[in-house]
C-alpha cells in the first residue's frame, strides 16, 4: 500500500513513538522520524523513511527554528509531536506552523492548562473532579507521606515520609499532595475543537518504579464514570488532538482521583492500537481530512507489555511479579512491542535496557528510583 501523504514525527526515542511510526508506516505513508540524538530506536525500524536530526528541544527557539526551516525546503503534510516538551513547544508557535503543514494540537491557552499541574488541580475542583488533598506550605503538612511532584511534565515525583525529608524540598517547582493508594488507570481521547472523536481506557498491571510510574505492562478496560470524568475535564478545556487523563482508584473510598493530564500521546500507546483504536492514524487522518468518524468502542481485556526497559525493570525491583511475566510470555492473547519482521528497534532496546540496568544499580535506584511511601500497611 503506498500513500503519499508525508507525516513527521518527535522524539523518535521513545517506545510509543515507535508504535506510532509502525502503524503510519504499516499503512503506507512517508515517516519521517525526528530526534535530538542519532541512536533513536524508530530510526532503526523499517517503517521510518527518513530520519532527521534536531536540536534538543529543551532550547525552544532552536527547535522551533529548525522545525520552520524544515517545513519550508520539505513537504511534510501533518506534524505530529509526541514527547511532552516538542508538544508543548509546538503548541505555542502553532499558529506560525500551520503555514507550512497541519498541526493536530491543542491550542496553547489549553495547553498551558493541561501542562500545569496547579491549574489542572484547580480546574478539576471546579468541574467536581476528586482529586488529592493538596497543601499550600509545608507547615500545612500533617500526615505522612506525601507527594511532591514536579509542576510540569510526568515522571518527576517523590515520596516524603517525615518533616526531614519534607524540608529538604524547595516547593517553587513542586506541588505538593497526600498519597493515594490504589491502582491506576487511564483515560484516552483524540478530540476535535472540543468534541471527542476516539476514546480508550486502561488500567496498569505493573509499573515502574513499582511505588507509581509509567506501565510496564498495562489492559483495556472500560467503565462510564472514568469516561466521564476523563471527557469531562478535556471538553472544559475545548481540547484539541490527543491527550491522557490519569487517575487513580483510591482503595479507601473507591474513587477515582486526578492525577493528572498529560497533554500529548502516552508510553501506553501501543495497548490502544492493539485494542482498535489506532490513535496516530486517527489523529493524522483528522488533520488532514478535518474531521473522521468517531470511534468510542473497542477490544478490551487486552493485555500488553513493554519488555525493554520498562517490564525488565519492574522485575528486577519486585522478584515476586516474574511469575506472572513469564506466564504472559505463553499467552497467545497477551501482545508485546516486540516485533520479529522489525527487529532492529527491539534490539537497540535491550542494549539500551543493559546500559539502564548498569547505571541504576551505580546509583542506587533501581528499586525505588522516587523513594518509597511509607504508609504502615
């Protein structure tokens, strides 16, 4: 199947990213994957052709900046960012890039929204969204332990257990919220000026760190409230394109609450695809035909794991959940990122996956990279 259309992509290091360049390069199109550095894994998988170079895009004005010159000497049809500071970025010059190709994000006001977790948290109260019981000042703290998570982007959290450790912290970059036991889950929209055009949800079985992180093994699922709750949040802010809506199920009262919003395609993607909802291909048909067909129904109970890095480590820190891991590697219905006919990426993986390992047990975080909560149980 050929298929004119050229697409470019971010952040081609990262696993979703290369689930998204397999399933636009499964159906024809032209990729041409983008990353700061030449060991990208979706540069080595056949489904890319073209990879491209760019500033870190940590230097905005560089990235952007590049991005324009691109755009200007190549044809590229839609624009598709993945990782969290390309979205962000690309979002803000939006307007400027929509000159040269079509640009499927929301618009920057939403995103800024969406980006902060202090806004996030307050728009949820407003909608009636339950979320964590937040603290203003580290004198207000009066229970242990605590979050503390970076205001912006995923991954930056740390588990406090006493004043100690609290007054250690510097609250200008952190929010600061109770813990919240229990499992998670996630909602997944692709949404069109404000309406919802595909929508998926899932619930982790494993992660990294074990203590709260990204899945390393997650299944589809579905339940009403978590849609509503998750639809809720994103039509207030009359989002655009993708987005992820995390929560947790408080197992003290069984509500779910908010997390957070992560405004561009999640680590879990390949589990959406492999469900029927192929969010990267609906996201670029959008883009360039204006609007698809909507998609709110699809497979669930649908397993799927991510061996390198992510599964691996899992195990390594909790020994006790390699039973179930090599019982999936005998489930016919259980899928993995690993794909034989497309080997390359898998195998920049495991080297990578070697080098993780190394480094992890150096430094001493292998099993609780964000600390570990503390709650007497």
């Amino acid at each position: 199947m050929i298929n004119l259309h050229r697409v470019f992509i971010t952040d081609a290091g990262y696993k979703h990213t290369l689930g998204a360049v397999r399933s636009l390069g499964k159906r024809g199109f032209y990729v041409i994957a983008g990353a700061p550095g030449k060991h990208a894994q979706s540069f080595y998988s056949k489904y890319c052709s073209e990879p491209v170079i760019y500033p870190d895009p940590r230097d905005e004005m560089q990235f952007i900046d590049f991005l324009i010159d691109f755009l200007e000497k190549n044809k590229v049809d839609v624009l598709l960012p993945i990782g969290y500071l390309t979205t962000v970025a690309i979002s803000k010059y939006k307007d400027e890039l929509l000159n040269y190709t079509k640009v499927p994000v929301a618009d920057y006001q939403s995103m800024q929204i969406a980006s902060d977790k202090y806004q996030t948290m307050k728009l949820a109260r407003t909608l009636g969204i339950p979320t964590p019981l937040e603290y203003n000042s580290i004198e207000d703290v009066n229970a242990y332990p605590v979050v503390a998570k970076g205001i912006y982007e995923s991954g930056r959290v740390r588990y406090i257990n006493s004043a100690e450790e609290l007054n250690q912290l510097s609250l200008s970059d952190h929010i600061l919220q109770e813990y919240i036991p229990g499992e998670g889950f996630g909602f997944y929209a692709l949404f069109n000026k404000g309406e919802e055009r595909a929508i998926f949800m899932h619930k982790r079985m494993r992660e990294y760190p074990v203590t709260g992180g990204a899945s390393t093994a997650a299944r589809s699922t579905y339940d009403p409230e978590l849609r509503d709750l998750g639809l809720t949040l994103l039509k207030a802010l009359d989002w655009h394109g993708v987005a992820m809506v995390e929560f947790k199920k408080d197992s003290r009262d069984g509500k779910y609450k908010l997390m957070e919003i992560n405004p561009k395609f999640w680590g879990s993607l390949d589990l959406s695809i492999a469900s029927g909802v192929d969010f990267p291909y609906l996201d670029v048909m959008m883009a360039l035909e204006g609007d698809i067909q909507p998609i709110f129904d699809y497979d669930r109970d649908v397993k799927f794991r991510w061996p390198f890095p992510d599964d691996t480590l899992h195990v390594l820190a909790n020994p006790g959940s390699s039973k179930n891991v090599i019982k999936e590697l005998f489930d016919k219905t259980a899928k993995s990122n690993i794909e034989l006919d497309d080997i390359k990426p898998n195998l920049l993986q495991l080297y990578q996956t070697g080098i993780s390992i190394i480094g992890r047990i150096r430094n001493g975080d292998l099993k609780y990279p964000h600390g570990k909560p503390e709650t007497g149980v």
